[in-house]
C-alpha cells in the first residue's frame, strides 16, 4: 500500500508527457505494464516512455536482465547504480537506489554514496567498485584500476552503469528531483526505512531472458560487445539499440543526428558547465528549423540536468508528439550511454581476470 501511494505520488511529478494509465493500455504497452508489476513496479522512469511502447519495452528489458536478473549479487549493482547516479547529478536516481541498497542491509554505503564520501565504505570490494566507477567517468583511467570482478560478471555490471547513463538523462529531463515525497532534510531516513520495509520485496533476483520477446531481436554493436558473453543481457541490450536508432532516425533530421554523435565521439567525460555558449556555438551553422531539436539533443546528452521547460517548448513547437520527445531524449541519452560504455569496457581488454 505503501508503494502504490508513493508511486503515484511521483507519476505526478512526470513532466512534457503522458504517460499511458495502467488500464487503458493495450497491446505491447499492456504486456510490458504485466511483467513490471509481476517482477518489480511500473516506475514512473518506465512509464514515462509509454507513448513509445517500442521504447519502453527496451529500456524495461535493459533495466530487468542488468539490474534485476541474473547472477551477480544485486548489493554490488545497487552500488554501481547509485555511484553512476551521482557522477551524472541525477538526484531521483540516488534516492533510489540509496533505498535498495537500505533494502539489502547495506546501511553505511548508501550513506556513503549520498555523500559522495566513497572511503567510507567498509567492505573491500564495494568500496573498490565504487572507486572503478568514479575512475571511469572519463577514458583516460583505463587500466589504472582493475575491475574488481570477474570476466563473467561483465556484462551485468557495466550493463547496469550503462542502463543508468541512459536512466539518470531521462530522469533528469521529465522527474521531479526525488521519488521520496519528503523534505530534502528528511530524505536520508526516509530512504532508509522505506529500504528496510516496502524495498526488500524488490531484491528478489529474477530468471533472465524473460523480458526478451518484447525487443526485436538484433544483432548486438560494436560499441556493445561487452554484453555479448551473457545473451539474456547482450539480446536487451541489441533490441534497445535498435528501436533507439529506429526513432532517432524518424525523429531528429540528419544534421542534427550527425551533429551530437560528432561531439559524443569527441566527449571525454568532462563537465559542460553551467554556461550553455557551448550549445549556441554548436548549432550555429543549423538551419533555424533545427536548432531546437539539437539544442535539445545536445543538453540530455551532456547536461541532462539543465534541460528546461523552455527548451522543451521549443522542441515541441516542431515535434508536438509525446514519441517524438522521448524518441529525441532516449537517442541522446543512449548515445551518451554507449560512449561511456566504451570507457567502462576498454580496462577489461588489458587486464586478464579468472573466469
């Protein structure tokens, strides 16, 4: 009861779109609707994509067989879920995922998280992941820390931090800054004895694959060749891949695509700041007719948390669509998600680990 109260507390806060109620939804939308509330929740972070069913069924895969599913001890996900969190300043996502990791016991490492005080984290191997995190906010870390899991555990761990480079974006863009409808002050406790109660029923691990038949089989990228020893994570993340491709290329006009995969590329990691010249100098040479739709693409992919009203209204005086938003927004931000990917991948390629 608890949950239901406070997952319809924050479907409120969703901004610029609609989401598609429970049930009135039919078809794929249903269907995916059916396994979230058979296997987690119908987060509001899920939900939000469903005028895009296409769209929600891969982000909902993604999020199941990385996070939900599979082998690895969930405690070390939720630690790379919160600490990916923190590095892209997505203030829902830390709160939530502080919670889970309430709801596996692991009291002091969501508070070290919240903090950003990573040394406080006692257990070896969470504090040397949550360093392997911080380390790879940029490419040129690689190597300098082994990751500190095996070979085997690959796919699911970066999985998960590159599910949450996606997740943090959108949540940045159409949430409201906490899923605990509580003061700021209050949120820490809050957090913690919504883990140790309502959250401990989500810590179940789950079969993988199960979410599968709502993706289209692909064949997996390049870019996300890390996730191809484990299929149930690498068929997620292939599907994902290519309905994201598929809308962008419906929605965003060619110059503007080509524009922000051009400075993904040339990302390092680095903050933008809190000027936005750099936006105004980017699509300077765009027809006018395009400059809102890269304006838009090019702040979710790199500065998700300055995306405003305005900015959005100006999107969606060209693309009125509720798809049309979050086929932008999801493009951006998967293709800022898989860059990172590469950084999170490269270490592995050089360091030999025991299977």
């Amino acid at each position: 009861m608890i949950t239901e109260m406070i997952l319809a507390q924050i479907a409120k806060t969703i901004k610029y779109v609609k989401p598609v109620p429970f049930g009135s939804a039919t078809g794929l939308a249903a269907e995916v609707y059916q396994q979230m509330r058979a296997d987690y929740l119908p987060l509001p972070l899920l939900t939000l994509h469903s005028p895009a069913p296409a769209m929600m069924a891969g982000v909902w895969s993604v999020l199941r067989e990385t996070l939900l599913a599979g082998r690895v001890d969930r405690t070390l996900k939720e630690v790379v879920a919160a600490t990916v969190s923190k590095i892209n300043e997505c203030p829902f996502c830390v709160d939530a995922h502080t919670m889970m990791l309430h709801a596996t016991s692991d009291h002091d490492v969501a508070g070290a998280i919240r903090q950003g005080d990573y040394d406080r984290i006692q257990e070896p191997q969470l504090h040397a992941l949550a360093r392997w995190v911080l380390a790879n906010r940029t490419p040129h870390a690689n190597g300098a820390l082994p990751p500190p899991f095996f070979d085997h555990e690959a796919p699911e761990i970066i999985g998960v931090a590159v599910a949450f480079h996606y997740i943090n974006r959108m949540a940045n863009v159409f949430l409201g800054d906490s899923p605990l409808p509580t003061p700021p002050a209050l949120r820490g406790v809050a957090g913690r004895l919504l883990g140790i109660t309502a959250g401990k029923r989500f810590v179940r691990r789950l079969q993988p694959g199960h979410s599968l038949k709502f993706v289209p089989q692909a064949k997996l990228p390049d870019d996300l060749s890390w996730a191809a020893a484990n299929p149930a994570v690498a068929g997620a993340f292939a599907g994902l891949a290519g309905v994201v491709e598929e809308a962008g290329r419906r929605v965003l006009p060619e110059p503007v695509r080509f524009l922000v995969a051009e400075r993904i590329g040339a990302w390092h990691g680095e903050a933008m700041g809190l000027s936005r010249s750099w936006v105004e100098e980017a699509v300077v040479e765009l027809r006018e007719a395009h400059r809102a739709a890269a304006r838009l693409a090019l702040l979710t992919a790199f500065a998700s948390y300055q995306v405003d009203a305005g900015g959005v209204e100006d999107f969606q005086a060209h693309y009125p669509d509720d798809a049309q938003l979050i086929a932008a927004t999801a493009w951006a931000s998967f293709s800022a998600a898989r860059r990172a990917g590469v950084w999170f991948a490269a270490p592995l390629a050089a360091v030999g680990r025991e299977q």
